[in-house]
C-alpha cells in the first residue's frame, strides 16, 4: 500500500482517530505512544485497540501494527515541573505547559501486524515517531472476523459499541476452553453465551452438568432484578435435552425434562469409586479394598453384595480377602453414603448413560440439572464421573474404529462443568476423567468447558491445556498468576485484567482469537438478544406462517 503524503507528512497528518506518534519502546516491553496535545489522557482506557502505522521517507507503509493499551502515565520534559509545578491560572501558560513541557503517555503492547501477506506475529517494530490511532471498527473486524457460520459474536470492544468481536468457533471447541472470574461478574452470564452459540452455528455437541439449574429451562438474570432469563430448551427446542436427577425439583420449576436419571448399584465400577477418593475420605488401602472386592465378586454387581453383608458377613470377608476387619468396617459406612442419594438404586430401569449417549450421537444437546443435590458434592463427582468416564470409552473406541476416516468419528463433544476445581484440583487431576480429557482427548474429539471463581484451585498442568481463557474480573493475585500462566506478554495482560469492570466486561486470550482483546459481553436475557440466537415466539411464528401462506396461495379470501 502506498500513501500520497510525502515524507513529513507520513509522520504528522493529522489523522481523526490519530492519538499521538511512538516514541520509545521494544520489542520485549512494548512501545510508548506521546499523546497530541489535543488527545485527553481521560479518553485513552486500558484494554483499548490502538494502530501503529509507520511509514518509509517515500510514503510507503511498511503494515500495521495492532496493539492494546496495557499503561497509560503522566510525564515531562522538565523533571523540575513535578516538584515546582508552574501556575496555571494563567491560561496562557496553561495552554504553553500542556501538550508541550507536560504530556500524556500510553503504554501499548504490539499482537500482530497486518502486512501484504496478511496478519503475522509482532517480529519487529515501528520506528520513532511512526503514527498511533485509535483502531476503527474495520480494522478490529479484519482481525477478528464477521459474524458468520465459523464465528460467534461474543462483545465489543471497549467503547466500540457497534463494532463486533468474533471467537473463531472451530478453534474454540477443537481445544478446552475456561471462563474465570470471582463470584458475581457475570461466569454464568458469558457461558450462557458460548453455549448458545455453539448450539447456534452447531460447532459442536454439548454435554453440560449444570450444578446450579441455569442452562436447561431457564436461568437466573445477572441483573439486579434477579428475573428468570430463557435456558437452551426454550431457545433450541428440540435440539436440546433436559435431564435431572431430582425429578420433584424440575416440576416445581415447571421444567419439562426429557428423562430422570437413575445409577444402579451394578453400574458404579470401581474406578468411579477412585476417582471419588478425596471426596469419600477414602485412603489408599480401602481404595485399594474396593478392587479386592470388585475382583471378588466378578460377573456381580460388588457393590450390592458388599452393602448385603451384615457385620460377621463383613468380618468373614474381610478374614478370607486380607483387609482388616476395621478398613472393611469404615468401607462400608463411607460407600453407604453413596446408597443415600435417592438416584442411586440397587436397579435403574434403563442405562442412564447409554441414553445420554445415544442423545449425544444424535447431535443434541444434553442439560443435566442437579435439582436439590446443586450444592451436594458426593453427588456431583459421582454423576459428573461415572458419566464422563463412559462417554470417554466411547468416543476413543469410535475414534480408533474410524481410522481415520472423518465421515467416520464422532461428532466433537464439549462438557462442560461447572466448580471445575472440584474435579481438578492438584491432588486428584491425574486421576480423575477431566484431567485426562483436558490433557489427552482433544485427538479424540472431547474437549471441556471449565467454569470456575478460584482457577488457583485447579492443577496447574490442566490449566495449561486450556487453549482459550475468559477472564471476568479476578482481584485474588494467586487466581490473575493462575490465569495467565503460560499466557504471551502476562506481565502486561495482568494489568488490564485485574482493571477490569466488575460486570459483563471480560479479557479473552488464546487459541479462538488472535490476539488478546477486552470487550464488553453482548447482552443477553432481552427479546433482542433472544431473536439474535433465531429464537421466535409463538407470535413471530404465527406472523411468519401467515406470511407464507399469503405468498402461496394469496391474501385470504
């Protein structure tokens, strides 16, 4: 591309976005913008596109640089004027001092360039004095993409309302994703979004454990009013299943599920009574003892004819197996709070899991409500595994049968859980179905959707996997390090983030976009949004009906 300015002109046109000209920086730190004179160091925010165009003596561009402004400071000419600032009472003086003796800086961290072969990591930089302009809605949709069949409109960028922001959407499910922030900045409020959105654009199918009853019928507003928004059944119908394991509280809530959920005693393995040993207490010799007892009664369900034993039966047990009586003993008390759960049952009238998959394979959407056990964490863990392990199974098997055949392997599949830290904390990642699934299964086309306040809580390894992260406003330190572990330019993405609004505003990085961006989440909960993601009312539908039987056979009568 080629200017027509010559060459003073390239480096001091007025531009009407323009903010100032580089300089100073590196390619390590990132590059300082001098404000014009005329530019307010108020209109300039943290988490702000800017682009940095240089230009050759002859008014060719050399490409643009795309940034985002990580710091913005105060300086002068004269270190003196700190300490013996000057009166400014005196406009004349106040118009001499600003913009000229004293100025406005902003600290922008260079993410890309844009050259004649298209967008490329930042190599290099700009010289002195190149320009520095606010990004136009243009230039940040370049970068990001349209709204399209591969793209969900997630927000906007900060003070660019009408300007859409893009998750590349193949990208975002072919690798886990994470959305953190602390209590109360709207985790549910975005993941409702992502859900919707890969329902939408159909990107993936969805399996989600939703502990807190917000995604299946309807959910809870994030607004103060507290108000019930549209869950996925009302927006895609068919295309999404509700299942529950408290069938009283869905009716309640008048929630019309698709099945209740039951596990029978023969269909807990003990390799889901493994992963549940830091939730049950366990040590390692009574997990251990659950296999002794497993391989005991091969080809029956170990865990009823454990439970059926009174206490000689137990010690007799325990005598001919090798346990001690007393591990036998405190076995049986911490495996009978699992016979507690009223969906637990010595015999569930269908597979629970092979419905759910069957769901699954058919390209819908599944919603699993906790009801009353939401706050029950031996009943999530439970569920959340013995579900997870058996879709894992299933998926590797067809996976390897397809040999590669695409036409072949099963549809990608996202699971999402919520309180991830529950499930992935440093002492039981390495054991239990999510971490596998987060370090191994994206070859197998199941990745996760991890919700969580306290990504701290989680396995460090795991969280390295995660290939795409939206962050709400985090203000706990070891939570931020947590976050942008392993994150390109962490040092300043900690200060935008940690700046961030307490509501609907998120900085995202990763594997779904190109570069990091801080936006301001689109809305959810309004007829708007609702018709945004194709949903219509009986209403709509009526109009839309009528309209096409006007087309085809006339105007009635």
């Amino acid at each position: 591309m080629t200017q027509d300015h010559a060459y003073p002109e390239a480096y001091n046109t007025f531009l009407p976005n323009r903010l100032g000209i580089v300089v100073n920086g590196s390619l390590s730190k990132g590059l300082d913008i001098k404000l014009d004179p005329d530019v307010p160091i108020e209109s300039v925010k943290v988490g702000q596109y800017v682009v940095v165009e240089p230009a050759t003596p002859t008014g060719q561009s050399l490409g643009r640089f795309f940034c985002v402004v990580s710091d913005l400071r105060l300086d002068a000419t004269d270190p003196a004027l700190a300490s013996s600032p000057p009166d400014l009472s005196n406009p004349i003086v106040a118009q001499v001092i600003h913009g000229t003796a004293t100025y406005g800086v902003a600290h922008v961290v260079p993410y890309l360039m844009q050259t004649s072969e298209g967008l490329r990591p930042v190599r290099t930089i700009p010289a002195h004095y190149a320009n520095a302009s606010e990004a136009t809605q243009e230039q940040v949709e370049a970068v990001f993409g349209a709204d399209d069949a591969d793209h969900l409109w997630i927000g906007s960028p900060l003070d660019m309302e009408s300007t859409l922001i893009c998750l590349d959407l193949p990208r975002l499910v072919e690798r886990s994703v994470g959305v953190f922030g602390k209590s109360g900045t709207g985790k549910t409020f975005l993941t409702r979004i992502l859900m919707a959105g890969i329902l939408q654009k159909r990107a993936a199918v969805q399996l989600i454990f939703d502990m807190h009853n917000e995604y299946g019928w309807a959910g809870t507003s994030e607004g103060q009013s507290g108000g019930a928004v549209k869950g996925l059944k009302q927006l895609f119908g068919s295309q999404v299943a509700v299942f529950t394991l408290d069938e009283a509280s869905s009716r309640n809530r008048g929630v019309s599920t698709d099945g209740v959920i039951e596990i029978g005693y023969d269909e807990i393995e003990p390799g889901d009574i493994e992963t549940m040993a830091e939730t049950l207490n366990l040590t390692d010799i009574q997990t251990q003892a659950v296999w002794t007892l497993a391989d005991h009664w091969k080809g029956k369900s170990w865990l009823t004819s454990f439970l059926d034993l009174d206490s000689d039966g137990r010690n007799k047990l325990a005598n001919e197996l090798g346990p001690h009586e007393g591990t036998v003993r405190a076995l049986a008390t911490k495996l009978r709070t699992l016979t507690r759960l009223e969906f637990v049952v010595s015999q569930a009238h269908q597979s629970a899991v092979r419905t759910i998959i069957d769901y699954l394979e058919r390209g819908k959407t599944v919603v699993l409500e906790f009801g009353r056990y939401k706050d029950n964490t031996i009943a999530q863990v439970l569920v959340a595994n013995l579900l997870s392990r058996r879709i894992y199974d299933e998926w590797s098997r067809r996976m390897e049968q397809a040999l590669g055949d695409r036409s072949k392997e099963p549809s990608q599949l996202v699971i999402t859980i919520e309180e991830a830290h529950k499930f992935l904390s440093p002492s039981i990642a390495s054991q239990t179905i999510f971490g596998t699934i987060a370090r191994e299964m994206r070859k197998y086309n199941v990745t996760l959707l991890v919700v969580d306040q306290r990504p701290s809580a989680i396995d460090n390894e795991v969280l390295s996997q995660i290939g795409t992260k939206l962050a709400c406003l985090l203000d706990d330190e070891k939570d931020v390090n947590s976050v942008l572990q392993g994150a390109s330019g962490a040092g300043e993405l900690r200060s935008v983030l940690q700046r961030l609004e307490s509501k609907q505003q998120a900085l995202i990085f990763g594997h779904a976009v190109p570069m990091p961006v801080v936006i301001r989440v689109r809305d959810y909960g309004t007829e708007t949004s609702y018709a945004e993601f194709g949903f219509r009312d009986a209403a709509a539908l009526q109009r839309t009906a009528e309209r096409d039987a006007s087309l085809l056979f006339g105007p009635p009568g």
